[in-house]
C-alpha cells in the first residue's frame, strides 16, 4: 500500500484496526526514541512534577517536536485560508495558537506558529497532522510557497535540528531569566515574543506557559544549546532549578488543560480522498492508535470541534477559511466543550487495588500519565447512563495530589461540579496492544472542574513574567 487511502480501503473496519494493531508514534518516542537525548527522569517525576509549582524546572523540547518551516509571497495567503485564526494582528513580536479544520469544521491539529517577517517567513512548531495539512495544500494548491521540514532528532539524518528548544517554568522563572538575560529580563504579555542575550548568545522567546504557570519558550541556533542550557542551569541552582524528563514532560497538559493530538477528522468525506491519497501508507495519520473504553465502528464517532478543544477563542469569522461554514453552523447547534474531570478518589483506590489479592482485575492507572493510546477515548456518562462526552488525556497530578482527565462534553453536563461516570478499562478484556494487558471494564465517578484544573495554574497562565 502507498498511502492511506489504499490502507483505510483494505480495512473492513478501520477504528478496530486502529484500536488494535497500530503503534503510534507516540508510544515509540515514550520507549526507546528519546531516551537517550531525553531522560525519562532526571530525579524522579513527583519532584519534577513539584517544581513546577514550588520553585522552577526546565523542559527540554529540543528533539520530539517536528517543524515546518514555510515562506514565499503566499505564505501567509495561504496559512489565512486554512485556519480559523485570524491574520490581522500578525507581527513578528507576537505568537500564534495555529488550528485548521476540515471543511465538515472537524479539528485537524494545532500547532505554535512564530512569525520572522517576510524574508524568513514563518515557523510552525509540532503538531504533524497540521503540518501535513498545510504542505498538502501548498503543495496541491497552486501556491508561491517554499518549505523546508524540519525532522524530529531520531529522524534527522545527521542527528541534528535547526534549533534548540527549552521550556523554563514555575515562580523562580523570572528570577532566574533575570540573571542570565544581558540587561535584564524584558516585560513580555502572553504569547509574545522577544529576543534576548543569554550567555552570549541570540536567543528567541516566547511567553508561554505549559504547565499553567509563568514562563518562557527558549530557542536558537542548535549549536548554542549545550551552552544556552548550562547558562540556565547553573543560574538556576539558586532557585531550586531541576531538569524535567519525559515522564513529566507528558504530564504537563493535565494542569494547563492542552488536549494534545486528538484523533484528526480526515478519514472520511469523499472531498478529502485526494489529501489521503496524497498522504503515505507509514504517515503519523496511519499510525494513529486509538485505546480506552469508547468503542464504536464509526471513526467519526472519536472526532473533535474547535470548541470541544476549547479554541473558541481562536476563531475568527473575519476572513474566508477551509470549514467556515462548518463552524457557523456548529455555532447554532448543541456542541461539546473542554472540562476537566477530577477522578473519585474511591473509585481510583478500587482500581489500585483489583491489583491484589482475588477478584477482578482492572486496567492498572500509571502514573503519572495513566492514558494507553494516542490518542485515548473513553466514554464518559451521566449519572443515568447517557454517553454524553469522551475523555482523552488523564493522569496524576502530585500538586492536586489528583487524577484528572480532560475531556470534551455536551454543554448541558458542562456546568461546574456536574458528577458523571467515566468507564475505565477496554472492551473484550483488552486490545490486542502489547502495551495492554488482559483486564476487565470498571466506571470511576468524576466531577466536572474548570480548566485550567488547578486555581494556581489560572492565576498565572496568562501572567505577565
């Protein structure tokens, strides 16, 4: 098979194909990828996981995060007509929450786009649904454009990128940007941008907050890294600075309440057979591995909307854009929208402990990501058994002392402290994922929280640092 419409047509039923015999390319990185740029723990993940809040870490986003860079007289032409975002306030000091949709309004991916002016043009950072989405178009769409892609480390061919990447958070943030910054740390709102002096060194920031407090995106030239990262980390020793790992790293989005990768709505519509056609047999979109207790044999049935994501804000009816009448009419319509679910605490103990001693045995929580496919679907119901939302990304939050999932869910079970029933635990005792093990289905009782989950995170989010 050459590309994944050939592959979606040689499956009788390609949710139990993706259910089943897919490894995402997410499990890989988790396994063996990263792990020797990336240290799954640099001390161990419950102290990192703390620092966030207490005193300072830094993430280091170097080598996971493919990028796409894209210029020409239509490029921005072109990124405006496959985003609901709006282009009128584009400046090079500022950043971008970059989202595209189907023209069904279903949710393609999302990325961090940095503009550079129109000489280097812009930057669009992970996210490979999204970024396949935009070279197909560019490619087929008869557009002046230029790109150059940026591969992940592990499939660089000399085992190099174009820049470094760190991610500096938690209260000693500031301070410790203060000290090695040259002149100081400037005043930046939420996802700006600025250069600074570090060590010597050209450095470009960005406001930017992953685990839902203060700080900054850190960026250069690959060849600073070693010496950018060791310009932080010796300031840092002063403020209680550790090194993230992987482990933590992924379980950012449970406190700052980013949905990563949902399930792209592209596998369906017959107006997008040539963007599958066009797309390879072995592409990110072919190896999607869907895993959880929602089971259904209608793929639709796993897609997202702008606003159960929570990207209202983002879109702007103030230009034309692929799906905008789409999401029009999903205005007037019953939609879901983004909440965090806090897990009972009973019922997560009643999980923990089917591991011992006799009786049934549930699918085992891991912490502190607890999720097993990628993305993860599980069904989530009313306290009368109406299947009124899916959740996708949960796990432990050592600072909520927690289990949370985020989720999207129909509006008229979105208020704060509604109690639903989420179902733990794969159909059939389990997929046929190696990673899987045999088990039987549980529910686990949640109640409807805010997001961000936590108030700390809320306060600082958007903080200037």
């Amino acid at each position: 098979m050459k590309n994944l419409q050939e592959l979606i047509d040689s499956k009788s039923n390609l949710v139990d194909y993706f259910y089943n015999d897919t490894i995402s390319q997410y499990h890989k990185s988790r396994t063996s990828l990263f792990a020797t740029l990336i240290a799954p723990e640099y001390t161990n993940w419950r102290e990192e996981q703390k620092a966030w809040r207490e005193s300072a870490v830094l993430f280091n986003q170097s080598h996971h995060m493919p990028v796409l860079y894209v210029k020409g007289p239509d490029a921005k032409k072109l990124l405006s007509y496959l985003s609901p975002c709006s282009f009128a306030n584009l400046a090079t000091d500022r950043a971008k929450q970059y989202i595209a949709c189907t023209p069904r309004g279903h949710h393609v991916g999302d990325c961090i786009l940095n503009y550079y002016g129109e000489d280097e043009g812009f930057e669009l950072i992970s996210g490979m649904p999204v970024l396949n989405w935009v070279r197909y178009h560019g490619e087929t769409g008869g557009y002046n454009v230029e790109f150059r892609f940026d591969p992940t480390t592990p499939y660089s061919p000399d085992g190099r990128r174009t820049k470094y990447r760190f991610q500096l958070e938690g209260p000693n943030a500031r301070k410790i940007l203060d000290e090695i910054c040259e002149g100081g740390w400037p005043e930046i709102k939420f996802f700006h941008t600025a250069y600074v002096s570090i060590a010597g060194c050209k450095v470009h920031v960005l406001r930017h907050g992953m685990a839902g407090h203060a700080g900054a995106e850190i960026s250069g030239p690959f060849d600073d890294m070693d010496r950018v990262r060791n310009a932080i980390l010796k300031a840092g020793e002063a403020y209680g600075l550790l090194q993230a790992g992987t482990r933590t790293y992924y379980s950012t989005p449970l406190e700052d309440g980013w949905i990563p990768y949902p399930l792209p709505g592209i596998y369906t519509g017959e107006e997008l057979r040539s963007y599958r056609e066009w797309l390879s047999a072995d592409s990110w979109e072919a190896n999607m591995q869907l895993g959880g207790s929602l089971y259904t044999g209608n793929i639709e049935d796993y897609y997202w909307t702008p606003w159960a994501l929570g990207y209202e804000r983002l879109v702007k009816f103030d230009h034309d854009f692929i799906g905008r009448e789409a999401l029009e009419a999903q205005l007037k319509a019953p939609k879901r929208v983004k909440r965090s679910l806090k897990w009972n605490e009973e019922d997560v103990m009643k999980v923990f402990a089917s591991q011992f001693g006799d009786g049934p045995m549930y699918k085992a929580i891991e912490m502190p990501t607890a999720y097993f496919g990628w993305p993860q679907a599980d069904e989530v119901r009313s306290t009368d058994g109406r299947l009124v939302g899916m959740s996708q990304y949960c796990g432990y939050n050592i600072n909520e002392r927690d289990m949370i999932s985020l989720c999207g869910i129909d509006e008229d079970y979105a208020a704060i402290g509604t109690e639903v029933v989420l179902t733990w635990g794969e159909v059939n005792g389990g997929s046929r994922k190696p990673h899987v093990e045999r088990h039987q289905q549980t529910t686990i009782r949640a109640t409807v929280s805010s997001i961000p989950y936590s108030k700390a995170a809320q306060a600082k989010l958007r903080a200037v640092i």
